[in-house]
C-alpha cells in the first residue's frame, strides 16, 4: 500500500518543472535532465549561465555537441553512454571544466540514471557543484589552513590523510570531515586536485616531458599519472597539451 501511494503522487507531478524551481534557488548547483537521446529536457538557470547564455530556453532540446567544444561534449557522451547503457551512477567526480571566459574551473559532477515505473531507464539527470575557493577565514575557523598550505607545498610527495591529520592533531575523519565542510572534497581529493592543477599550469611548458611533470606532481611513472589525468580532466595529458 505505501509504494502504492508513493507511485500514484510521482505519477502526477510534473517534476522536470518542480526540479527546475528547485536548483533555480541554488546558483552554485548546475542541475539538467537529458532522454534516451542525449537532448536535454530540462535545466536550471545557473547552466546557462555557465555556457553564457541567456535562458534555458537556449539549451532544451539540444545536446552537448551543439553546447560544448568537441572535446568536452565527447567526454560528457562517454559519461551519459556509460550511465545510461549499465543504469550505474557517476557520484562526485572531480572535473575540470572550462567556463564561459575561456579558463577552468573545478566542479563536482553526479550523474543518476532515471527509469520508468516498469524499471527501463529512460534518461538521466545530473547535477555540477562549482568548487569554489574559501577564504582564509573559512579555512582557520576549521583549523585547516596548515593542512592546505603543507599540501600545496609538498604535492609532489606522497600525501597521506593519516599523515596530514596527525600534524594538526587530528583523526583522518575528523580532518575529512572539515575539509569536505570547507571545500566539499575530501583529503584525497583535494590532494588530487593540488596535484592535477598543478600538472595543468606545467603542461603549458612545451619544454617540460609529460614524464617530469609526472614526476614533478608525485606520481611513480607516467603510466599512473595519465591514468589519474585523465579520470579528472578527461582528456590525457598529451591531449589537454593540444587542446590548451
């Protein structure tokens, strides 16, 4: 009887539109569903503030090549493809994105599939935090800024939580806790962000080997380090070089 009851409320609500009003709230949080087809069927404002444009009128209806440069709309396929094709959810993927002035920004990236009431899956919705930067307030309120000044330091080294966490006297949970409070990340993931970040401004230099900026960011081999740069960035080294 309760599914029963649940399952004729979600029948009746228009819930493209209740989503809509609801991430229109949060500018910080860019939210859209897509079909089976890849077209997006709804968005929020902050996504088309994003791509620099006006409404979302401009985005319903297309897909992500008509909105994306190539080598971001293939990357976001291969995420829709591999969502919609197994029904597995992508849960707060670190990206690197590229905004609407020509720069990059981090975000974290969720990816759900949606199905029917027979268990078909008929689309998908997702949802991108921007990662913005705390002030220095932010970070001493939650007696973090020695952490991040020694991970900014020290990326080439081999970061450990525990490690990090002892310094300020710590739990690695309590020190997750704090930082996923202040920068929505973990530990980990903040290290790979410092790290990856750093990777980006040296892949600039034409000079530098992918294999010493391997080196330079802490990774054991350049086969690990491409492995993590593209996990992020989704492209390899060698293509973000190209495409940068």
């Amino acid at each position: 009887m309760p599914q029963d009851i649940r399952e004729e409320f979600l029948a009746n609500l228009a819930t493209p539109l209740i989503c809509e009003k609801l991430f229109a709230q949060v500018p910080d949080i860019v939210f859209c569903i897509k079909n089976l087809v890849g077209s997006y069927i709804t968005a929020n404002q902050a996504f088309a503030e994003r791509l620099g444009l006006r409404s979302t009128n401009d985005i319903i209806g297309k897909n992500v090549t008509e909105l994306f440069p190539a080598y971001l709309a293939d990357i976001y396929q291969k995420q829709d493809e591999a969502v919609l094709n197994s029904g597995l959810e992508i849960i707060d993927q670190l990206e690197l994105v590229s905004n609407k002035h020509g720069g990059v920004d981090w975000h974290l990236a969720s990816k759900l599939p949606l199905k029917s009431h027979n268990g078909e899956i008929v689309g998908l919705a997702s949802i991108s935090r921007d990662l913005l930067t705390p002030n220095n307030e932010d970070q001493k309120f939650a007696g973090l800024a020695k952490t991040v000044e020694y991970i900014q330091a020290n990326y080439g080294e081999d970061l450990k939580t525990s490690e990090l966490a002892a310094k300020i006297e710590l739990s690695p949970t309590q020190l997750d806790r704090r930082m996923k409070k202040i920068f929505k990340l973990s530990t980990i993931q903040f290290i790979r962000k410092v790290k990856i970040q750093a990777a980006t401004q040296m892949l600039k230099n034409k000079n530098l080997s992918i294999s010493a900026i391997a080196h330079e960011c802490g990774y054991a081999d350049q086969s690990a380090f491409t492995r993590k740069f593209k996990a992020t960035v989704g492209l390899t080294p060698g293509e973000f070089r190209n495409n940068r």
